[in-house]
C-alpha cells in the first residue's frame, strides 16, 4: 500500500505512516541497502520481523527524500547516519509511523487496539490520572495513556522512566482525536509536554514534539 497519512504537525517535522501490504521482495526493491544492513536483515529470522524493518526503511526513504540509513544507540533509539534530522519510530501489525525533525527532539508511538489492556492498567495508570467509565470509551482511553506514555518515554531517551512513578497525563476525555497535558518527573527534575492524539481505525497514534 505504502504511505497512507503524511502531515506536518508542526514547523519543522513530518509525521508519516506506511500501511504494510506488500511482501518481503516488493520492499527489498524499495530500498538500497548497504552490506551491513543486508547482514542485519538477514540475520531475523521471522519474516514478520524482516517486512516490518522493511517499511521503515521505505517510509523514511519517502519522507526524506533520499535513501536514509538508521542506526541505533546503546538505548537502542534509532537515529539517521548523517543526522540530518532527530526520528522516533513505532510499528503494529500492519502500520509503521515515523516522526521526525531537524531541530527538535521528538517521540511518537503506535498500537493497535487488540489486547485487553485493561488487565496491565495498574502497571502504567497512577492515582493522579483519570480514566473513563464508559464501557466502550474505557479501552481506547487506556490505549491513549499508553502510547502517551512510550512517546514520552521515547523523547526522555527512555533513560530513568517507570511509566506509572515518573509520567502522569492530564485528566482529558477521549475523542477521536486531541491534545494531552503530561508531567515527567524523575532525577532530571520535572518537565511539562504537550501531546497529540488520534485514531486511525483500530489503532491509536500519539506524539510528542520538544
């Protein structure tokens, strides 16, 4: 399929997503890859896994205009070769997102809504947030507050985070698309972000932008 959602949240970053369609040999053809990225996508052993890296490298290569190889730290947070622009990445079953940005930091997360995520809730919601009681509102709303929380995780270097202890949203009602006050507090000291939301279907996208 390739990308179906390209928008400019802010000045200065892009934020696309892929709808993966297309099989092994149709993205391969995509992409220029050097040796050690051939030797790092032959080394999966899932095909699953090898389509969704893939379409990363698709979706970057369209966003970018050229052909942009990514690497990742010892945090494993993805950066480009040339650094010519900061990048958050997420993918779910058959999406992948990219936000990025010249000059600012950023952190973006996707998921599809399939699990019964309410059963984990006391693992990541904390006293101070709210959550809907509204029986068809109450899993969507959860699933905001968790990819909220991997955006925020994702532009704090996901260094000294517990996402129940150290990140707290603001109370907000869900809508099919909005904005989110949060709190990050750790040893760094406390911070203010913005977030925005929407949903796309059964999936549910976040990002941040600093």
């Amino acid at each position: 399929m390739g990308v179906i959602h390209k928008s400019y949240p802010e000045q200065d970053c892009v934020l696309g997503i892929w709808e993966i369609q297309e099989d092994i040999d149709a993205l391969y053809n995509l992409v220029q890859l050097d040796e050690e990225e051939i030797a790092h996508l032959e080394s999966f052993h899932n095909d699953r896994r090898k389509i969704e890296w893939l379409s990363v490298r698709a979706l970057i290569n369209d966003m970018t205009g050229k052909n942009s190889k990514i690497i990742y730290n010892g945090s494993h947070k993805p950066y480009l070769h040339d650094w010519s622009y900061n990048i958050s990445i997420s993918h779910s079953v058959n999406l992948t997102s990219i936000l990025l940005s010249r000059q600012r930091k950023v952190g973006i997360d996707l998921e599809y809504m399939s699990h019964d995520i309410e059963k984990i809730r006391h693992k990541f919601i904390n006293e101070q947030e709210y959550i809907t009681s509204h029986p068809l509102l109450v899993r969507y709303h959860l699933y905001i507050h968790w990819c909220a929380k991997e955006a925020l995780y994702k532009i704090c270097d996901k260094q000294d985070i517990n996402f129940r202890i150290n990140l707290t949203i603001a109370p907000f009602e869900p809508e099919e698309n909005g904005e989110i006050k949060s709190t990050v507090t750790n040893k760094y000291g406390t911070e203010q972000y913005t977030l925005r939301y929407f949903r796309l279907g059964n999936y549910v996208i976040v990002w941040c932008i600093k």
